[in-house]
C-alpha cells in the first residue's frame, strides 16, 4: 500500500457544510425573533461567506475578523438591527451542532481503517471539534488539524508542517490528501508535494492550473485508488 496516511478535508468531503450551515441559520435567526431569516437571507449570507473565505485563503483577511464580518455585511446589506458580534457567537454554537455527514463517509472510513485518518480543515476549533465529536466518526481520527489552531489554513504549506509534526510523518511519497476545494486542499496538496485527491461529486469543471493526482466523483472510489496504489 502506497499511502499509509490519508488526510481527509472535512467540509463538505466528509462532512455535509451545507445542511451544518441552513441548520445554524435557521436557528440563529429564530433565536433573535426572525423564524423566517434563513429563508429570506441564506443566499445572500452565502454569497458574502464564500467571498470572505476566499480571501481569508489570499491572507486578505483574519479568522477572526471573517467571523463577524460576514454578518456584519449581511445586515448592512438588508438593513438589520441586530448585532453582528452576538449573532455570529450564536451561529456558531447552532453550527457546532451540525453533524450530518456526506454519503459514504462512515463506509469509507471504515474500508480505509488499515491506513491512519486524519482530519486537516480550515475552520473555528471549537465548531469543528463540537462536529467531529458529535458525529459517528468521532473515533476514527488519529489527529484533527484545524487552521485556527495550526495558526495556518490551507493551502499554506504551514498547516501542512504543522499536520506532519503533529502526525510524526516525514514521507510525502506515503501521504494522500483527499478534498472538494481546488484553491485549498488540491493546490495546498500540490504545493507542499504530497499527492492530491479531488472530491468532485457534482461534476464541477476543472482548473488547468490546479491538477490533481485523482479525481473521484463519490467516496467509494478511493479505496481502489488507495488499494491500486
């Protein structure tokens, strides 16, 4: 077996971020009398989240200035009176709560137990150690490297020191990143010189300057990579 350490992305890879999200919305707009604000707001709220992240990719921004300044936008953009700093510590307690999980994430986990599994994710430590915890993988994960702690976020190569010093790895020949971001978990593969798995199950276009090792449109199919390999 070629790999012997798969690094796993966890939103949206293994972890369904979509439902995570609507469900903290939902209640957070409900906390602050607004039962009806996700509804109304999601795609707004989504559309200046994913800005946001990608600039916090670009160094363009901090963790901690992205997590109030996303609600901030958003109620200048509607004209709401509430505020951004209470809103945004309620959202991410109802996000911690978001544990639901991408098909096939406990299967291929399991098929994968000969190898170690580790988490490496851009996130807020808290939410994401509140997910993992609450999910059925909770015991599957020798570390989980989360950005907010690691003091990096992908792509840059210092969440990737800081995941191979933490997991006492030294072969990159031996390390398989598996994720569903070309910006992030492909390029930061890529850059640092390991192998890269691209979780593509909508069938996205590819970027030709961001190639990935393997493309695979549903989780299942990394074992034969792994097995091929």
């Amino acid at each position: 077996m070629k790999y012997e350490c798969i690094l796993f992305d966890a939103d949206d890879t293994l972890f369904d971020y979509g439902m995570a999200e609507s469900h903290a919305l939902i209640h957070a707009f409900a906390h602050f009398g607004l039962p009806t604000g996700a509804q109304e707001y999601a795609a707004s709220y989504q559309e200046i989240n994913h800005g946001l992240w990608k600039e916090l990719e670009q160094g363009q921004i901090t963790a901690a200035a992205l997590r109030v300044e996303r609600f901030n936008r958003l109620f200048a953009a509607h004209q709401l009176s509430l505020k951004p700093d209470e809103f945004s510590e309620a959202y991410l307690r109802f996000l911690g709560e978001g544990t639901f999980l991408i098909q096939g994430a406990v299967e291929i986990c399991g098929e994968l137990a000969g190898c170690r599994l580790a988490i490496i994710t851009n996130g807020f430590k808290h939410v994401q150690q509140a997910r993992i915890k609450g999910s059925p993988l909770s015991e599957v994960f020798e570390e989980i490297i989360i950005s907010e702690e690691a003091g990096y976020q992908k792509p840059e190569t210092g969440i990737f020191d800081y995941a191979f010093a933490k997991l006492k790895l030294s072969d990159r020949r031996k390390v398989l990143i598996v994720g569903d971001s070309l910006t992030s978990d492909i390029r930061g593969g890529n850059n640092y010189g390991i192998d890269t798995c691209w979780f593509n199950p909508l069938g996205k276009p590819g970027d030709p300057e961001i190639l990935p090792t393997y493309e695979i449109g549903s989780l299942d199919e990394l074992v034969e990579i792994v097995n091929r390999a």
